[in-house]
C-alpha cells in the first residue's frame, strides 16, 4: 500500500468511525430523550396528582379587635394552596385591624367581600379569634346570622384560638367536641359545645384550632384534607415549617408554675367577661329554638 492508498484507506476508516459514532450519539440522544420524557411525564402526573382537584372557595371572617395572627397564620397556609378562591369577609370594606379596626390600626387587614355579596357555600369558613373583639362578635347580630346561614353549605366550619367562642355563639358548636385558647376552652361549655384539649380538635366537619400559634398546625390539617397529605407536605416544606423554640412552656402543663400563675392572674378578668358573654350568646340561642 504506497502512501497515497494509505491516506485514503485513513479518511474513509475515520469517516467510518465518526458515521459509527454520529448513529450511536443519535440512539443514545434519542434513548435519553425518551427517558427525559417519561421522567417529565412521570412528574407530571405526580406534579397534578399532588396540586390537583377541585377549585376550592374559602371564606374568613375578619373583624375589629381580632388577634392578626390567628388569621395570617391559617391564611399562609392557605394562600399556598393552588386553584383557590380565599374571601375576607366582613360587613362593608372598611379596613379591620387589632386596635379596634380602623385605619390607624398597625397592619390594618382590607376585607375582600361582604357578607352580602358572599357566594354563599364555602369549602372552608373559617373564624379567627382576639380578644377583645371576639366578645364583641359574641353578641354582634349581624356577624352571628351570616356564619348561622353560611355554615348551612359549607363543607367545613373552622375556627382557631377564640374563635370557637364565636361559633359557639351562633349556635354551630352544641354538642360538638371543641377546643379554644386555653384560657376560654372551658368557656365552651357554656355554649353547648364538648371542651376538649388538643391543638387541633376534629368532630365532624367542626374544625377547632387551639391558641393562636394553633393556626399553623391547623391549616396544614386543612390542607390535608382539601387536598392530600403529600401536598401538606409540600406546602410545609416550602415555608419550612420547622418549629424548635428553645423554650417549652407553650402550654399550661408545661409551663413553669410561676409562668402560669401569672398568666391565670393576668386572664381572670377576660375569663369573667367571656362566660358571662357565653351565657348570654346561648339564652339568645335557646330563646330562638
């Protein structure tokens, strides 16, 4: 083989070679792109059966003199939730806030809808509590008949902190188990309810969160069951709800003595107001059964 047969018997091998390779890099592009594909499929069915189901109305009450965080906490959650309708819902669109509701509160909270123009049927009612507006709202008409009448077609009645004092004043917690801020939770009682410890208390589609921070918990199990448990996770995740206070006095019986005590002390006058508040919400109840 003289060097001219040699040069061209080279080219020819290497344009062998690189055509070899050209077809081997196809199948394998091709191969992996068949596998991308699944993979995007697979996480796709994932991505709708996690996210997925029907669009969701959720009705939450606010009102002068709440506690922020009984709603903001639950509303985080909610707000994380896809393919959903949330409403805050007071009388007019007057800006509400914790000093009493006006527009010189700290973080006043606008309402998005009234009750009027509520449509009526919620997957989710929810009730924030504070005091002292929840007393207020105990004895208030108005708010009253329109969680008694939206309660009707909603698939869950909620609440969290003092909340449940006033779903208990409208009459939406006889003979349900029901928790409240430690605090008020024996205030139930007088309102037809079951006091019942726990942070978040289930009977039936009653919904009962504990003492403000409560909310949190509250609206993972929500999440829950609106969706399913993976998506609670997820939504958990994402706002790394971790919770590691350093501290562990978050409840009566783990609190110092001394803590306690204080607090006890502290509450006792709200306590008076919140069972003679109770006893009257509920002879308005019985009066008009």
């Amino acid at each position: 083989m003289d060097r001219r047969d040699f040069a061209r018997f080279a080219a020819v091998s290497t344009l062998t070679r690189m055509l070899a390779g050209v077809e081997t890099t196809h199948a394998a592009t091709a191969a992996t792109t068949e596998s991308a594909d699944r993979h995007h499929q697979e996480a796709m069915r994932r991505y709708d059966e996690l996210t997925g189901g029907p669009k969701l109305s959720i009705g939450m009450l606010v009102y002068p003199g709440m506690f922020l965080q009984d709603l903001v906490g639950p509303l985080t959650l909610f707000e994380a939730l896809m393919n959903r309708d949330i409403h805050l819902l007071w009388k007019n669109l007057d800006p509400v806030g914790n000093d009493g509701g006006g527009s010189t509160a700290l973080i006043p909270v606008k309402p998005t809808m009234t009750f009027d123009d509520s449509p009526g049927q919620f997957d989710v009612l929810f009730v924030p509590g504070g005091i002292p507006g929840t007393f207020t709202m105990m004895e208030d008409p108005v708010v009253l008949d329109f969680l008694a009448q939206a309660a009707k077609n909603a698939r869950f009645v909620t609440s969290v902190c003092t909340g449940s004092l006033i779903l208990g004043a409208a009459g939406l917690l006889d003979g349900y188990r029901a928790t409240s801020h430690w605090a008020t939770r024996d205030v139930l009682a007088e309102l037809g309810a079951i006091p019942t410890p726990g942070r978040i208390v289930t009977d039936r589609n009653r919904i009962t969160g504990g003492g403000v921070t409560a909310g949190l918990d509250f609206g993972l199990a929500l999440v829950a069951l609106l969706r399913n448990r993976s998506y609670a996770e997820a939504i958990q995740l994402y706002l790394e709800y971790d919770p590691d206070p350093g501290f562990n006095a978050g409840a009566p019986e783990k609190a110092p003595p001394i803590v306690t005590a204080f607090l006890n002390d502290m509450f006792a006058g709200m306590r008076d107001t919140a069972f003679a508040t109770a006893r009257r919400a509920q002879r308005r109840n019985r009066s008009r059964t």
